[in-house]
C-alpha cells in the first residue's frame, strides 16, 4: 500500500510539473498567434512595420500588459474569490472546515464550563 501512495505521489508531482510546463508553453504559443496577427493587421490594414524587428519587443510588451492585468486581478481581490469558489467545491476542505468548526464549538464549551465556576 504503501508504494502505491509512493507512486500515486509521485504522479501527482508529475501532473504538476506539467501543468506548470503547459502555462509556459502557453506563453509561447501567444507569442506565435500575435506574430500571425500581427502579419495578417499588416497585409489587410497595409500597416508598414518590420516584424523581424519589432515582432519581440512587441511579444514581451504584450506579456507586460497582461502581467499588469494579473496583478490588477490579484489587487482587486478577485483571485481571492475564485480561490474560496473552488474550495467550496473541494471535499476535503470541506471536511477540514467542519472539523474547524467543531473544535471551536469544543473551545468555547470548554470556556464556558470554566467561566462558570
């Protein structure tokens, strides 16, 4: 059983690490589509700019704006929000609440019975 958990962590990690190689790979790809964008606002709008030239400044431009956006959400609390929505959907924090909760029912009785005398 015990290796089972082992491997069934180890899985886990796994899902992870590609997870997070997938937000990087991510990253890539929106540069790729803003390239192809970019070629294509160029050629129906006859926008003249280099592209081998500008096309890079223009890629981390755009991941500056949208590091600003995250931060924006981030400050405006809603990050904070979608996080308490998921966990309300998770059992096992919800379990650890309703354990929180019953050991500060046992708290206060606790208090209580020694308030009294």
């Amino acid at each position: 059983m015990m290796k089972l958990t082992k491997i069934g962590a180890f899985l886990i990690d796994c899902k992870i690490w590609l997870s997070r190689a997938g937000s990087y790979a991510t990253m890539l790809n929106l540069g790729m589509l803003l390239l192809l964008v970019l070629d294509k606002v160029k050629g129906i709008y006859d926008v003249n700019f280099d592209l081998q030239r500008w096309g890079l400044p223009i890629f981390f431009g755009t991941i500056v704006v949208l590091m600003m956006i995250g931060y924006l959400d981030w400050r405006l609390g809603f990050l904070r929000y979608e996080t308490s929505r998921t966990q309300q959907q998770n059992p096992e924090i919800q379990e650890i609440r309703r354990d929180v909760v019953e050991i500060r029912k046992m708290l206060e009785e606790m208090n209580h019975g020694r308030n009294k005398n």
